[in-house]
C-alpha cells in the first residue's frame, strides 16, 4: 500500500504548492473577470462584458500593438545577442571565470537601480547626448520624444520627416528594449553557454580539419546543436517580454502618450489606479492567452523542426 501511493506523496507538497500559487488565482482572476468590482463595492455579475469592453476598447487595441511590436524587438535580438555572448565567454582562457561573472552582473542588478541610471543616460543632458554632439550627432529626449525610431535616425543628419513609415517603433519603446537587452541577455547566455559545453569538442575540431572557416563551424556544427536551446530561449523570452513591468513603471509611466504603455503596465493601472478590478482581471486573461498562443507558436515553428531531426 506505501509503495503505490509513495509516488503521490512525494509529488504532494509540490502539487500543493502549484495549486495555491497557480491554480487559485487563475480561477479567482476568471471569476473577478466576470464581474464589476472596484474593491470597495460588492461584486456584481455581468458575465462576458469586460472582455466584450476590451474589444472595443480602443486603448486596449493600442497597447496591444505596442506590447507586440516590444516583443517582435526584443525576442530575436536577445536569441541572437545572448548566442553570441555565450560564444566570447566559451573559452578556457585564463580569468575567464572572471568574465561570465561581469557579464551576469545586469541581470542581478535590481530593476529600479538599472532603471535609474538608464534615465540619466537618456535624458537631454545625460551621457547618450553628450556622447552623440561629441561626433557631431544631435540627439533628442529619448524617453519623452513621440517620434519614431527612423524618424530620430534621420534627424540625426539633418534630415526631417513626417512619412507615417518612420513613425514606428517609437523612439521611447526602444529605449525600453534596449535596457531589457543589457538586463537579461546574459541570463539567456548561461543557457546558451550550457548548450555550447555540451558539444563535443571532436565535431568542430573535425570541421575546422576539412577546411571550414570559424563562421562555417558555427552555422553547419554550433547552430544545429545549439538548436534545442534556442527553443527555450525563444519561449522563455517571449514570455517575459510579454510581461514586462518593471522598465516601464520606473522609467516611462506608460508615455509619451501611451507610446510605451504595455499590457502589464496597462493591467496595473486599471487595477490599482483606477480601481477596475474586473476589467483588469478580464485583460489579465487576455494577456494569459496570448502567452500561451505565441509560446505554442515559438514551439511548434521550432519544436517541429527538433522532431524532425529525431526521426
């Protein structure tokens, strides 16, 4: 009899705890979703209208936009730079120990410390500027400016344009996307660094032996390996992009006029600003299903691919 349901007793305490963390607050976020409640009233249903008020809402739709054009920034240039940074720190040369801890360091520094420095490197007078009019380059109010990224591009040469083609991404959301890159980069690297130590050392070593150039042993031999790690880095960062919070809430607010205004940010300021729980928790799911679409997308376009290689 112990024997049997030993299994379940040892999976028990790690069940309990997912039910507690996980499983009840989805539920208690689907009933709130269903229901008009601002924490100091009674609930009152009203079945699907906050979801039917999120399609119509024309903030929704654009906050939507912004937070999936952050994540069509973010996820492929933090696979690419994280697989690269795992390649300069894959050496046996001497302090290299040394490296990988420096590398790591923007991912322990807290959000609120990184978010600080960073608005002093974006603003009119801080270090970004100054290092921009020292070559000769004009800069501009990168977390307060509504322009878009081509549009800043080109006004750095003198050249001013109104073409709805530059007006996106917007100057701001980049800035944004590119403090998540210095921060979690060197996380996905470990990741990656892990799939880089795990490939024997006689296939590339063969590869260079037939002739093949450093660039042609990382495309035939590194990538194919490393391909099982990309999917999870894939995944993983499209989830956290999805959620981003921090970046936005220390440095932007959501501005300029919403131009940085992502669905986390969005979620929090209808809960607690404004006090729709109902709608928030309505959004929050909304938010719940895009992550698991895109995620099952991330792994069905690679996963797919992984399966084939098995057969």
């Amino acid at each position: 009899m112990y024997n049997r349901y030993s299994p379940y007793l040892f999976m028990a305490p790690g069940l309990l705890l997912l039910g507690i963390f996980f499983a009840y607050p989805l539920v208690d976020t689907l009933w709130l979703s269903l229901h008009k409640y601002n924490l100091f009233n009674t609930p009152e249903y009203i079945g699907l209208a906050n979801f039917r008020r999120a399609m119509d809402d024309e903030l929704f739709w654009r906050v939507l936009a912004n937070t999936l054009l952050y994540a069509f920034i973010v996820v492929p240039s933090i696979t690419v730079i994280s697989f690269f940074l795992a390649l300069l720190v894959n050496s046996s040369i001497r302090g290299i120990h040394l490296f990988r801890t420096a590398y790591y360091i923007p991912v322990v520094t807290s959000i609120v410390v990184a978010g600080i420095v960073w608005k002093w490197v974006y603003n009119a007078d801080g270090l970004l500027n100054a290092t921009l009019q020292s070559i000769g380059l004009s800069g501009t109010s990168w977390l307060v400016d509504t322009r878009g990224l081509p549009s800043v591009i080109l006004g750095a040469f003198g050249i001013k344009t109104d073409a709805l083609w530059a007006s996106e991404p917007a100057i701001a959301l980049v800035a944004i996307a590119v403090v998540t890159l210095w921060k979690a980069s060197p996380y996905y690297m470990i990741i990656y660094l892990a799939g880089l130590q795990g490939i024997p050392k006689e296939l590339e070593e063969a590869a260079q032996v037939d002739g093949a150039s450093r660039w042609n042993v990382i495309r035939h031999v590194t990538l194919p390996a490393v391909r099982p790690y990309t999917l999870v880095v894939c995944i993983m960062a499209t989830i956290a992009s999805l959620r981003t919070f921090g970046e936005v809430y220390v440095m932007t607010g959501g501005g300029p006029f919403h131009r940085t205004n992502l669905l986390s940010y969005y979620i929090y300021t209808l809960g607690f600003k404004y006090l729709e729980v109902g709608y928030a928790a309505a959004v929050s799911l909304l938010l719940l299903c895009i992550i698991f679409l895109l995620s099952y997308i991330n792994f069905r376009f690679a996963g797919g691919d992984l399966d084939g290689d098995d057969k």
